[in-house]
C-alpha cells in the first residue's frame, strides 16, 4: 500500500482585519476594542509563588525605589505582591468546536496539535470538560509548565464522505491586572538565574540581537536605566511609531522595526525584542478576545519582587488608550511564548509553532483526493453572569 502524506494548502484571505490561514490555520485579529477600566481596586488575584526580597540600602527616586545591593533572600511574595492587582473578575464559557471532514478519501492517520488554556496570574481554568468520541493527549511544552498543547492522532476517521465533530467546555475566570506603582520597589535582576537568561534570549521573531533592535534600543534608553522606566518607554514607542496594517502571518521585531507595521503579534515581538536588548525580561502573550474568540497577541516584562507586568503595544497612547501595567478581564491566554515546539513531532508540517494560537495539522491518506479532507476550529464565548 502506498501512503501519501499531505500537508494543509496555505489558504489566505482577510475579512474585517482578520487574517485566516491554513497550515497552522493561524487566525491573527487584533482588532482594538474599548480597555476603559473601572471598579473598586481589591486583590482578588491567584496566589505568587515565592519571589526575591532584596534587604538593602536604598536609593529614592520620585515614587519609584531603585535597590542597589544583591544581597538577595527569599521571602513570601505577598509583602510585595499588593503591588499588582488582580481584581473585576470575570467567568466565560468557552467553546471550541473541532470538524473533521472527509469528501472522499481513505484516511490512513490524521494529526491535531490545538493550545490547551490553561492557568495562569491572571486566569483560572475552573472546568474543563470534553465532549467528544475521540479523547486528546495533554502534553506540556518545554517553554512552561503552563504551556500545554492538546494532541490528537486519529486513524481511519472519518470514513469517506462522513465528519468527526469534538468540542470542548472550559468555564474561565479571568481578572483585570494592574500595577499599582505608588513606593514601588525595583530589585536588581539575577543575571545568573535560568529564566532571566531565557526571557532576556533572541530568538526567532525577537531579533534582540539585531544591531537594529540595539541601537534602537539605546537611542531610547538614553542615560535611563530604570527597567519599570525604560518598558514604559519602548511601550510609548511601538504603538506610536507602527501602524496597524493586517499582513500574512507574523513578521516579528526586525520586520516591524523596518517596515514600521504590522500587527499585533509584531507590536508585541518588537516591545519584547527592545526589552531583552536591554537586559529586560520579556515576553509575548497568545490569546483571544473573550468579547468576539478573535485572536490577539499582547507582552509582559518582568521586574524583580514584583511579577509579570503585562502591557499591550497595540493599544496605547496614539489610540487614547493606557494598557502599560494595566490590562482588562476581557482576554483568554493560551500561551506566553513564540516558538513552540510541537509534541510529537509533525511528519510532515514544520516541528515548530511560530505562533500557537489555533490548530496545526496533517493527514496521510492510501487514496482518493486530499482536498477534500478539512478541519475547521469554531470558537463560542459566553460571559457567565
């Protein structure tokens, strides 16, 4: 018997800002909505894991301390999580509906990679619930241990002329994140520290290693060397210097930096490349809109005793907009990195997920005609009151 693998067709097209592509069937929307925040401020938030607390001189510069020792010791982080936020909460119901379709081919095998959701700071996953004939594999990715990926491998289905539909039910409690910056404290970075390295990396769409992203980045900087600072400026920078322009899949930092557009996930790449060419951690966050399931990229940088700031370059000051250590409850994480690796490897598709927001796929087929064999991811998001 022979056995002919395909790989998904790239398919391209927009549809009110909304670029859709197969092979990856990646559906990038960053389409702004309103980010007004209000409400009583209360920590509501999930719990920090344990985080530095520096016992040093220190040095006071306007509302904001900048520590200049290392001694470092470790100490719960509530007596320096009151700095950001979690409050406003809000429960979604998630559908994904998954549809296989065969018109008329014998399907030897057909592989499914979708990101899981997950927990994370700012989301909580409360149910999670399966509905589905053909159960998928949860397998962590080697970015985090709150990356997972659902996987699965489906063999002789659907039969010729007949569909699969799978769908899953998470219920979401997701909470609007600020930084309270009053008397805020700055402790210096462990250089040495694996994650530091990690988030502080180039990479594959964060060229922070580009002399471009690094003389863009010293000009910037000047003589600041404050990282809570020296974000808010790169920040101000890429949603005042790129325009919004819908392009096929993700050009990353260096292409953004040139071109001056792009979309969300370039806003994103390029605030995280000019963080990491500063020695900032930083990193890009893959969602959707909780409002309307289209998809949106966004970042975080990192600053010592405090946690993950999040910041979103698309909306900013050119759009009248403050999402600078202020983010709203309307968002659903998927995963906080580019560049993951997917698991198993593909046969046939590339092994890495540039950006992992919908499903990747293949298929192998002994007969019959295999552009008639499709998948097709359908979202719901329904606010529980």
């Amino acid at each position: 018997m022979k056995i002919k693998w395909y790989k998904p067709k790239q398919n391209y097209f927009v549809v009110s800002f909304i670029l859709l592509f197969l092979n990856a069937s990646l559906i990038n929307s960053c389409t702004p909505v309103s980010n007004k925040l209000g409400g009583t401020i209360e920590n509501h938030g999930p719990n920090f894991t344990e985080t530095p607390q520096l016992i040093a001189t220190i040095q006071q510069t306007d509302k904001t301390t900048i520590i200049t020792s290392n001694s470092l010791k470790t100490t719960p982080s509530s007596e320096l999580s009151a700095h950001l936020i979690f409050s406003n909460q809000k429960t979604y119901l998630v559908k994904r509906i998954l549809t296989i379709t065969n018109g008329g081919a014998d399907i030897i095998a057909l592989r499914i990679w979708l990101p899981s959701i997950t927990n994370w700071d700012s989301q909580k996953t409360l149910s999670s619930k399966p509905i589905m004939s053909i159960m998928p594999t949860q397998l962590p990715m080697e970015t985090s241990a709150n990356d997972i990926s659902d996987y699965w491998e489906i063999r002789k289905n659907p039969s010729s002329n007949q569909s699969i539909t799978m769908t899953q039910e998470y219920l979401v409690e997701v909470f609007q994140t600020e930084l309270l910056t009053d008397n805020l404290t700055i402790l210096p970075y462990n250089q040495s520290d694996t994650e530091y390295q990690r988030y502080t990396k180039a990479e594959n769409l964060i060229e922070a290693d580009a002399p471009e992203i690094i003389n863009m980045a010293k000009n910037l900087a000047a003589s600041e060397d404050n990282p809570y600072r020296l974000a808010k400026i790169f920040y101000e920078y890429v949603n005042n210097s790129l325009n919004y322009q819908s392009i096929e899949g993700i050009g990353g930092a260096l292409f953004a930096l040139e071109q001056g557009y792009g979309e969300c996930g370039d806003y994103a790449a390029l605030f995280v490349a000019l963080c990491r060419a500063t020695g900032i951690p930083a990193r890009p966050v893959i969602g959707s809109w909780a409002p309307t399931g289209d998809y949106h990229v966004w970042a975080e940088f990192y600053l010592e005793g405090i946690g993950w700031i999040p910041v979103d370059p698309t909306l900013g000051p050119k759009d009248g907009h403050n999402t600078f250590g202020k983010i709203d409850n309307q968002r659903i994480i998927f995963n906080k990195t580019f560049n993951i690796e997917l698991e198993p490897k593909p046969h046939l598709i590339e092994p890495i997920a540039d950006l992992f927001q919908t499903y990747y796929w293949e298929f192998e087929i002994s007969s019959g005609d295999p552009k008639k064999v499709t998948v097709n991811l359908d979202y719901e998001l329904t606010e529980q009151k």
